[in-house]
C-alpha cells in the first residue's frame, strides 16, 4: 500500500484525458498533474528538445514524491525514451497499450494513426501497431488540431469540425476499420473524429487505454493507496490555460478544475 500521489504530465490540457479515466479507474489514488502550457504544442518540436522538456517536467513532478508517472502525451511517450526509460519510480506511457488495444480491436488489420508531426516522424507509435498486426498502419501528422483544443475549442467547431475532416482523408481512402488517437488532446475532438469516420470505424483513446494499463501495473505492484481518502487532484500548469480550455476541462473531468500556475523556475 503507497499513498503518494501518481505523478500525469502533458504538453497541455490534452493529458486530463488520461487523468478522466483514471478518475475513473481509480478513486482512492490523489493525482498531481502538470501540463507545460507555456512551452505547447510539443507536436512541431525535435526529439532532442522534447526529452530535455521531459526531464525538467518529470524532476518537478519528483519533487512532489510521486510513487508512480504518467506521460499522458503520444509525443513525449514517443521521442522522450532516454529520460523515460532512467526514471527512478515507474513510467507508462500512452503507446504499448493503445497498440494492444487497436489491435485487439481491428478485425482487417487497417489501421489509422492521428498523432503529432513529432509522433508521426518517430515512427515508434506506428512501429507498434505494426508489430501486431503485420500491416502497415495510415499515420497522419495532425499539426493543427492539439493547438485548437488546447484554445478551448470544441469538437463542433466548424474550423476544428473542418480540420478533423481534411485529416480523416487517408483513413477514409485506406478503409481503416480502426483509428488511434495518438495525441492525448484528440479525445476531446473525438465526436469531431466520430462524425467523419462513422460507426464502422472504431475509435482508440490512447489516454485511457495508458490509465487502464497503469491501473492494472500500479495493483499489480501492490502501489495502491488503499483506504485512504485521497486528496483532491492538484492541477498545475507553466501557464495558465485560457477560460475557454478550462471550460473543456471541466466538461471532460465532469467535476470541478481549478488550474494553478506552477511556479517559474522550479526546475528541481
Ligand atoms: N498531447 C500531446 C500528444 O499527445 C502533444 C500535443 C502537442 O503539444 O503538440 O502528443
């Protein structure tokens, strides 16, 4: 039994999806999350500088003695692996287990990726779906839409609606039976995906499908807290989102949200 906290971090809002199913999942746990705001989207950025905004994210989380990480983020889990993989409390990332998951759930093997341009270029989330299925998978780099969601823009926007549309092309032309969102930020455009692709398109959220997996590793591991009534989860960002985006997070966490401005400097 361990009652730290669980540590969940993101370029933005776009991992609170990750922290809705954990919500979820897991309601004795208290969760601290911390989104870089002021440095988003990490999407357009090189793997270099994404794994040294990593380290600084994770040592700052470290300092709030978290038992356990989340890098609810598909282009952190992707290009960060050397500061990932020498962290001192154990780390899951959103790839491994929405790759099971698609694959489990595709009955043709076509399946699409949407993921950042950073996500996309490293060929790892692909490279896992791949692994399973023995096909290769439609990924399409989705430059614009984790800025659109992180402005607060809602799935029926017309220019996000528009964005998702131009982007599902590929799916729609390879006849994909099954989409990742491979950005944690899609999930709050997943109606806008939904509307494009149809029923016959199953859709895969990597945010909750990392939740579900670490659930099932941190019980295994007897890293629960077990009886203790956990503490509100504490929300931190380097910049505090605007009022439309705060409005977005509390429609998907379904309870009260209340960001607070991570100190500048702390770095560890
Ligand atoms: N939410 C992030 C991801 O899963 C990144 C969005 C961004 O900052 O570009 O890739």
């Amino acid at each position: 039994m361990d009652s730290r906290p669980i540590g969940i971090f993101d370029s933005g809002i776009g991992g609170l999806s990750a922290v809705r199913a954990l919500r979820q999942l897991l309601p004795g746990e208290s969760l601290i999350y911390l989104g870089d705001t002021a440095r988003m989207p990490y999407g357009d950025r090189s793997a270099e500088e994404i794994d040294r905004m990593t380290g600084e994210l994770t040592t700052r989380l470290l300092r709030q003695n978290v038992k356990a990480l989340i890098a609810a983020c598909g282009s952190i889990s992707c290009n960060a692996g050397k500061t990932l993989s020498s962290l001192p409390v154990p780390c899951y990332d959103v790839v491994t287990a929405a790759a099971e998951a698609a694959a489990r759930s595709s009955k043709t093997g076509k399946i699409g990726l949407a993921a950042t341009e950073a996500t996309v270029k490293s060929g790892r989330f692909a490279g896992e779906i791949e692994k399973r299925t023995g096909q290769a998978v439609t990924a399409v780099p989705c430059p614009r839409l984790a800025p659109m969601v992180e402005s607060g823009m809602v799935p029926d926007d017309p220019a996000l609606a528009a964005a998702v549309a131009e982007y599902c092309k590929p799916f729609l032309r390879d006849g994909v039976d099954t989409v990742v969102l491979g950005c944690t930020h899609y999930p709050l455009a997943a109606t806008a995906f939904a509307a494009v692709l149809g029923e016959g398109v199953t859709l895969i959220d990597c945010a909750a499908e990392a939740a579900k997996a670490a659930a099932e590793a941190l019980k295994e591991a007897h890293l629960l807290a077990g009886g203790t009534a956990p503490a509100a989860p504490r929300y931190y960002f380097t910049a505090l989102p605007p009022q439309p985006a705060r409005l977005l997070a509390r429609r998907l966490l379904g309870e009260d949200f209340t960001p607070q401005l991570a100190k500048p400097g702390d770095k560890g």
